[in-house]
C-alpha cells in the first residue's frame, strides 16, 4: 500500500470508494481461527473498510468512504459542471415572494359534474 497525502478515487465493479491511506505502514502476522474472524485493532473501530481478495493467498484491507451505485452518478465530472451551473443560475436569480392566494387559487381543480 502506497503512502499518500491526498485522496484518490477508485473504481470498482460495484461501487466507488475515496481512499484513505495511513502515514505508517505495519506488518502484522495474524493466525485465522477457525470461525474465519480476525481482530485488525481498536485503531480501525468503526470506520468503513473494503476487502479484496485476491487470487486464494492474499486479502487486502482499506479504509475509505464507500459510495452506493445509485450515488455514483453524483460523483462525476458531469455532475461537478450541472451543480456548477446551477449555482451561477442561482446567484443571477435570487428567489422572489410568492403570491400564495394566487397560487392556489390557479391550482385550485374546477368542480366538474357527474351524469346520473
């Protein structure tokens, strides 16, 4: 695992993750019991850690902040220009006070009658 200062964003078959990485790196040699859990120590209590396992002797632990599929969309260059867009479009289009009285009364629905 490489060190970094920034954060990078990766791509994976079902999500997309930030990375986050340590400063330091360790080695730790743990023996698997046969329940399949292991301890990785109260410095990884609760945050988000991704598992890869790769090919059948390897494992891989990272930490990071895991975004859903249906976020992903939302983490894109497109996205970053629509918000972009929207702000310049809200800065030149402050709201205005709304007439509610008038408003209703346009939404009101027109009493129809029914045929007996």
């Amino acid at each position: 695992m490489h060190i970094r200062s920034e954060y990078t964003l990766a791509y994976f078959p079902t999500f997309l993750y930030y990375e986050f990485t340590m400063r330091t790196t360790q080695t730790k040699l743990l023996t698997v019991p046969a329940n399949g859990q292991i301890s990785i120590g109260k410095a990884w209590a609760g945050r988000q850690i991704m598992v890869e396992e790769i090919g059948n002797d390897r494992i891989q632990i990272s930490s990071g902040v895991f975004v859903p599929d249906s976020q992903r969309p939302f983490h894109t260059k497109e996205a970053d220009k629509s918000l972009a867009a929207f702000n310049e479009w809200e800065e030149a289009n402050p709201p205005k006070k709304t007439d509610v009285g008038s408003l209703f009364s346009s939404l009101k629905k027109k009493k129809t009658t029914r045929a007996k």
